[in-house]
C-alpha cells in the first residue's frame, strides 16, 4: 500500500505507531492480561489515528499532516512481547526534504510489546520490526526506514505514544538515493506522536497479572 507522505523517514511508529509503539527493554517481565470491553481473550482489531506526526532525523526536521495504523490486538494473559501486531500504516499530506512530496509503503508485520510496571496509567512499550520504504514520485529521494521505537500505552487516555528512545531503540535509515545530501544512509529518526486507539471490542484495558 503506498501513501503520500510529509516527512522524509516515517514512523513508525508506527510508532504506531504507533503507534504506536514505545519505551524500556526489548523483551517483557512478569505477566500483563489485556482486554477489551467485555472481550477478555481472542483477539480484537485496532485503529491508531494521529495527526500532525513530527519526524527529525540529523539534517532535516519534517512532518505529516496525519497517520494510521491497523491491526490487531492480542487479548487474553501472556508475557507481554506480543501484545499487538500492526498489520498496515498510512502517512498522509508529507514532505521530504526541499518540500518535495514523499510516498510510504508498509512492510510487513510490526510487533507491539508491553515492558515493566504501570506507572500513572501508563505502560512502556516497544514497536518492533518496523520496516517503511519512502521514494518521490519523481526520483528525487529514495530510502527505507527499519527498526523500533519506545514509548507508553495510555490506558486512561486510550492512546499509543512515541517518547525519546531507550537503548537498543532506534530507526535508521538507509538505501538512500539522491534527498539532496540532506539525508543519509545511518541516520536516525526520532518521532513526537500520540495515536489515539479505538478497538472493534471497545476501550481496552492492561493489568499485570
């Protein structure tokens, strides 16, 4: 699926997000039980809507006009390193470097894990596998996105937010051709998002267990 898009690399994160995802060590402690209005196992579909999505990378500082991420979410007891998988990702009204007009096509399956303790609602999250390739419709900028992004699931508020990332936590880009100079293979992008979550079950819920 290709999309217009404001801003050279994208999320994420999807970053959802993505939202999505976003924060802490890779890999989950202790047990989390997710639900989803009366849906206490199975699975559920999501949507993450954000908008404006900021994008910086170490020569350039971009944006969209809006995003979204779809996929699914994981109900029921496990340890927390799945508990969502977004399935597809859309930026709309970008722009890359020089303004030109960007377009991104989703890659594969990106993985949403839940780590540590709740902390004033929120989980620290971690959106993995997050694979984006960006071009111009007319040859002038070329790349692909690849990596993970940190951040927190808000049950209160029900969102997906990106935050400064962790170690071992980044997206970088690489495969460039031609953005002017402007951007470059091994630089890292770094993301303000919130997605807002809306479930097919309704709100959704978190507690460790």
């Amino acid at each position: 699926m290709i999309h217009r898009a404001h801003a050279v690399p994208c999320l994420a994160a999807l970053g959802a997000a993505g939202v999505l995802a976003l924060s802490g060590p890779a890999f989950a402690v202790g047990s989390y039980t997710v639900t989803a209005g009366s849906q206490t196992s199975g699975t559920t579909t999501f949507v993450g809507s954000a908008e404006p999505v900021e994008f910086s990378t170490p020569g350039v500082n971009l944006s969209c006009g809006g995003s979204q991420l779809g996929g699914v979410l994981n109900l029921g007891t496990s340890d927390g390193t799945d508990v969502a998988t977004v399935q597809s990702s859309s930026f709309t009204d970008c722009v890359g470097p020089l303004g030109i007009p960007l377009e991104f096509t989703h890659t594969g399956d990106w993985t949403i894990s839940t780590t540590g303790t709740k902390q004033d609602g929120t989980y620290m999250k971690r959106v993995s596998n997050i694979s984006l390739h960006v071009s111009n419709p007319d040859g002038q900028c070329d790349l692909d996105v690849n990596g993970s992004v940190d951040g927190v699931i808000d049950q209160t508020a029900q969102q997906f937010r990106a935050t400064t990332p962790v170690a071992g936590a980044r997206l970088v880009i690489s495969n460039v051709s031609g953005c002017f100079g402007i951007v470059n293979d091994g630089d890292t992008v770094e993301t303000d998002v919130a997605y807002d979550i809306t479930t097919a079950a309704g709100p959704f819920a978190i507690s460790e267990s």
